[in-house]
C-alpha cells in the first residue's frame, strides 16, 4: 500500500514539476510584446517629430505608472483580452508637457 502512495506521490510530483516548467517566461517573447504595445502606444500617442524612437521610448518608460500599465498591457495581450490591452495602452501618460 505504501508503495502504491509513493507512486501516486511521485507521479504528482512529475507532473507539477511538467506544469512548471512550461510556464518559465521567454525573456525574448516578453520583449517582442513590450515592443508591439509601445508601438500602438505611439499610435496613440503621436510624438513629437524632433525625438528619435529610443528618446521617446526611454521617456515614456521614465513613469513608474506608464511601466505598470504597459506591464498589463503585455499580460491582457497574453490572455487574448482586447478589452484590458486597449485599456491599459489607452491609459499611458503621453508625456507632451515635456
């Protein structure tokens, strides 16, 4: 019976073990997101011409509260969630007055 127990135990252990692993984040997918969600982002933001992409991007990405919703915005594009995607980008802080 003991055995039996053990097996049971050991298959369960395997098996989150399975289920683990899968959900590791790829850092290079993560990336490809964050960069699709700063392009609509720019969309709807309109920046100023005289700023290259990269000055524009570092200055978005200044805001603790901009990181935050382009954070969810990747996590609702991960879900399939158009709603909250759209949300989340439309609620970026632009950052025109600088």
């Amino acid at each position: 019976m003991k055995v039996a127990h053990l097996f049971c135990l050991v298959i369960c252990l395997l098996f989150a073990a399975f289920a683990h692993a899968k959900e590791t984040r790829d850092p290079a997918k993560d990336e490809k997101m964050k960069q699709v969600v700063m392009k609509d982002i720019k969309k709807v933001c309109s920046p100023q011409s005289k700023q290259t992409d990269k000055q524009w991007e570092t200055m978005i990405l200044s805001s603790e509260a901009n990181k935050l919703l382009i954070k969810n915005a990747v996590l609702a594009m991960e879900r399939d969630n158009l709603d909250n995607y759209w949300e989340a980008v439309g609620k970026v802080d632009c950052m025109e007055d600088y």
